[in-house]
C-alpha cells in the first residue's frame, strides 16, 4: 500500500505544533474552520470540507502531547487511512514534523490529490505554527 510522507521544519514549539494539530482551536488555524478534535487516546476528531455532505471523521488511536499523533480515518475517503505526526526538536531551534499517511489502496487520482493536498495545508500550518494567527484553508 502506498504512503503519503513528508517533512516540515517549524519554527516553533513542539507543544505549539502538537496542539496546531490535536485540538480544535489548533486545526481552525490552519486545515478547515469547521473541525471538531477530541483530546487524547480514543476521542474523535470530526472534519468538516465545503461541498462535502457529512465531516470526515477519526479516532485518535496514538496520542504522546508535543511529540506524537495518530489519527486512524473512519469514514470518507480516509477510510481505513492512519494519519501519523511525529514530532522532534531540532538542535538550532524549533521542531521537525515528520507526516505519513499510510494505507491507500493504490496510487491513484484520489492518493495523487491527497498528497498535493497535504503539501498545501502543510504550508498553511507552518504559518499557522510560527506566527499564531489563523489561517484555515477551508472556511465553510
């Protein structure tokens, strides 16, 4: 099965980024406006994108504050998708985000669309990381 996979250097806290990307303040600053994110092992996080008729949802199947996220797709087209962040400090300063999406079935027009998807939003939450101000890139 083909992996999504890419890494981003931020200039920011491993806390910062944990939270850009685990909370529901954190995910409105970046990826979608509409977003629902439970904290810790075994909440749910409901996403919600313009045009598409119900949120797309996760379980929070991994889940270490300021090091490492693990978001399993439940529904949509993540369905049986893992979303994992991993999170390091850099010896210079801020932190490496190492990003994979695994367990697509085939690389296809649907995977080929999510990683130039990912690769958009990653630079939204990069922004969103080093500078705090909000910049979701859905505003539904």
């Amino acid at each position: 099965m083909p992996d999504i996979a890419m890494r981003l250097a931020v200039e920011a806290g491993p806390d910062t980024v944990y939270r850009a990307v685990s909370t529901t303040d954190g995910i409105h600053g970046w990826f979608t406006a509409t977003a629902v994110a439970g904290e810790g092992l075994g909440s749910l996080h409901e996403l919600s994108f313009p045009g598409v008729p119900e949120p797309w949802r996760l379980r929070v199947t991994g889940a270490e504050p300021g090091k490492r996220l693990v978001l399993a797709g439940l529904n949509g087209p993540w369905a049986g998708t893992e979303q994992t962040y991993e999170i390091s400090s850099r010896a210079e300063g801020g932190v490496t985000l190492n990003f994979t999406h695994s367990g697509f079935p085939a690389v296809d027009d649907a995977y080929r669309d999510f990683t130039y998807g990912w690769a958009t939003k990653f630079v939204q939450l990069k922004s969103y990381a080093e500078t705090g101000e909000p910049t979701p890139f859905f505003t539904c």
